[in-house]
C-alpha cells in the first residue's frame, strides 16, 4: 500500500509542478503569441486601414461576364478581389450596369457597404430599397427579387466564410 501512496502522490506532485510551470510559461510571457496546440507562432498586427477612396481606387480581379446568377439585362462584367479571408471573408465586388434575379433564396447573410453607384433591391413583393454610395445594409439569407445596379457600382461585401463556402 505504500507504494501506492507514493505513486499517487508522485503523479500529483508532477501535475502540480507542470501546472505551476505552465502558469509562469504564459503569464511571463516566455511563449509570446505560441498556439496552445503546438510550437507553431501566431503573428497577429493592427488590422490595415481601408478608406472608402482606397477601395474605390483598388484594382480588381475581373470576373468576366456575370455567369453565376440570372441577368436580366446587364452583367457582362464584374471584378472582384477579397481583401480578408478567416472566420469572414471581405471583398470588393464591382459591375457595370446591370439587373441579376435572385430567383432563388440567397443562402447567407451578407453585409455591404455602397462604395460607388447606385443600387436598387426589389423583393419579390415588389417593395424597393435605393441605396447609394456611403450607404451600407444586411441583405439576409432567403432574399428573392432583383439587384439592379443603375451604373456602375462597386460595393464592400462581408459574409461568413462558412456560409459563403456552403456549409
């Protein structure tokens, strides 16, 4: 029996003693920004500012002729260029004139900021909503009726990664 009591205060004493080392480890700071699943080391800096006039002034990816949606009349170019990718991905997005049916319900939610032109969402009830350069607003998931972008318009677009890659 006492090699029991030995072996159980030997495993006691050893979490103990990794447990107060651990406890210094971080709060020292020795392990600066260290994953707490592995060695691998975490860089995080201040996010990069964005100014409406520098997204405005991007230079896009083009996309080539709208080809993922129902056009109505328009869409023969869009660009777009994603500008953060992790929990969220962030992306300007532009196209020429244009009128796209969401014909069927939009599967995210999907935040926007109007960076240049005019937009004008209808749903299917036919309520409408003009939105114009500095205004931002939440298109939610389910939406059906129409986008119709009167000029060309470029737009700031935010929507969960998950979401957005269909799961």
């Amino acid at each position: 029996m006492s090699q029991g009591i030995w072996k159980h205060f030997g495993l006691v004493g050893v979490s103990v003693a990794s447990g107060i080392a651990l406890t210094l480890v971080v709060q020292l700071g020795l392990l600066p920004s260290a994953s707490a699943f592995g060695s691998e080391v975490v860089k995080i800096s201040p996010p990069e500012s964005w100014s409406m006039a520098g997204l405005n002034a991007m230079e896009l990816e083009p996309l080539g002729k709208i080809d993922w949606i129902t056009v109505e009349h328009g869409g023969l170019s869009n660009s777009e260029t994603i500008i953060f990718e992790g929990e969220n991905i962030v992306s300007v997005w532009d196209s020429g004139p244009a009128r796209l049916v969401f014909d069927a319900p939009t599967t995210y939610d999907e935040f926007v900021i109007v960076l240049k032109g005019k937009l004008i969402l209808t749903d299917n009830a036919g309520n409408a909503v003009t939105y114009k350069a500095g205004e931002m607003f939440m298109l939610q998931k389910g939406f059906l009726g129409t986008w119709e972008m009167t000029e060309d318009y470029r737009e700031l677009i935010v929507v969960d990664t998950a979401a957005y890659n269909g799961g």
